[in-house]
C-alpha cells in the first residue's frame, strides 16, 4: 500500500513537470513566432494596426505642428500671396501720398484766404474783426511780428487815398521853409528856387520838383518811395501825422506781404 502510493505521487510530479515544460517550450515558440511573423501577432490582437502606429500621440501633436511641413499647394502660393501684398502696401503708400497732397493744398489755400482778407481789410481802413484771431492762429507762432504789426495797423487804420488826399492838402507848407527856419536858411532856399544847377541824369531838388515825385509815387500806390521822397521836401518837418501815417502803411504793407510769402509755402 505505501508503496503504491509512492509510486503514485511520483508520476503526479513527472505529470506536472512535463506540462510546465510544455507551456514553457511553447510560450518559448509563440514569443519567436510573433516576433518572426509581425502580421499574425496584429491578427492575433497582440500588436496594433500599422495606422495606428504612424498616428502620432496627442502629446506629440502640439509638437508636430510647429514643423509640419506645408501642402504643395500652400508653397506654391506664397509668391502670389507675397506679390499681392506688395500690390496694397503701393496702393496704400499712394493714397496715403495723396491724401497729404490734398491736406497740404487746403492749408495752403486757407492760409492764402486768410491773408489775403486781412490785406483786403487793410487796404479799405476796417478793422479786422473775426479775422484777427484767424491771422493769431495761422500765423502768429511763426511770424508774431508781422501779425503784430497788421492788427495795429488795423485798429488805426490809413487807406492809400487818404495819405494822397491830406499830401496835397499839404502841398504849400511841404514847399516853403519850416517856420522856425532862420533868414539865411529861406534866403538860400528862393535863391535854390531862381537857380539850379545839377547833372542831366539826376532828379531836380526844387521843392515843386521834388513834390511832384512824391505825388505820383503815391498815385502808383509806392508810398515807401513817395515817403523818401517827402522827405527832401523844406517843409516836411511841419507834416509830422503825415508821416506817421505814412509809415504806418508801408509797416503794414511790408507785415502783408511777409505773410502772404508764408501762406504760398504753407504745408
């Protein structure tokens, strides 16, 4: 009885021995068969699809997309794109070139219609009124002089004919000698008158002559050459607002004209 059973017992242990070495020995062949045979261990659900494997991760998605590299069809157009770009950057740049044209144009023109309605207001003795901050703006920071000068100018203000009205008006006491002038002084000026002696090419110095030049500088509107002139005259000392008046036109005159030169080369 003991011996059977030990005899029993011992195949038992031989029995398992060699089923361990037969899952042994064929997990040993299935590892070099799937190895060996790629296709059957995808069919045996062991290995995933070959898609499968050439989709990236999600993680390395983030990381592809930075090179991937672009379509033929999106390299191929670039060179449109770019010429197209080209294209609005030059339409831009004209009508940006444009648009400063016209911006300049109009101040130049405001400018213009500016000084030339102060001129205008100057010439017939009115105040200027509205304009008078115009001219401040425009061009008061570049040339405060001149706008000093035409606004007062403009608050007391000498028109062309007048100046020519009140010098003839004047026109006795302008050729005879001052009154405080001393014997000898109006003796030489009648002998001046009988007698006078000069080149061909030079203005007479007889006061009548000298008068007369006067006059028609003021005719022509040259009151800067009619003042130089009145000047010479004997009597001129004795015409005092004349001359004030006078050189408060050529002031102003010269102050119009400075601006009017802004206005044309305003931007």
């Amino acid at each position: 009885m003991t011996t059977s059973g030990g005899h029993r017992r011992t195949s038992l242990s031989a029995i398992l021995l060699g089923t361990l070495l037969l899952l042994l020995l064929g997990g040993a062949v299935a590892v070099w068969a799937l190895n060996r045979f790629p296709e059957a261990a995808r069919l045996a659900g062991l290995q995933p699809p070959a898609d499968a494997l050439a989709q990236p991760q999600p993680q390395q998605m983030g990381a592809l997309s930075t090179t991937t590299a672009l379509p033929p069809t999106a390299v191929d157009s670039l060179p449109a794109t770019e010429a197209r770009v080209a294209t609005l950057e030059a339409r831009l740049a004209r009508v940006e070139s444009a648009t400063t044209r016209a911006e300049s144009s109009a101040g130049r023109a405001d400018a213009l219609l500016v000084a030339f309605a102060a001129r205008r207001a100057i010439d017939r003795g009115v105040a200027l009124g509205y304009l008078e901050p115009l001219l401040t703006e425009r061009f008061g920071p570049t040339h405060p002089q001149a706008v000093a000068t035409i606004i007062t100018a403009s608050r007391r203000p000498v028109r062309l004919d007048q100046l020519t009205t009140d010098f003839a008006l004047l026109a006795p006491r302008l050729k005879a000698a001052p009154e405080n002038a001393s014997l000898w002084q109006t003796v030489r000026q009648e002998m001046g008158n009988l007698v006078t002696i000069r080149r061909a090419d030079q203005p007479s110095q007889r006061p009548v002559a000298t008068f007369d030049r006067a006059e028609a500088r003021l005719g022509t509107g040259q009151v800067d050459q009619a003042l130089a002139e009145a000047m010479r005259l004997p009597g001129i000392s004795a015409a005092p607002k004349w001359v004030a008046d006078a050189r408060t036109y050529i002031a102003a005159h010269r102050a119009l004209d400075q601006i009017e030169g802004a206005a044309l080369l305003a931007r």
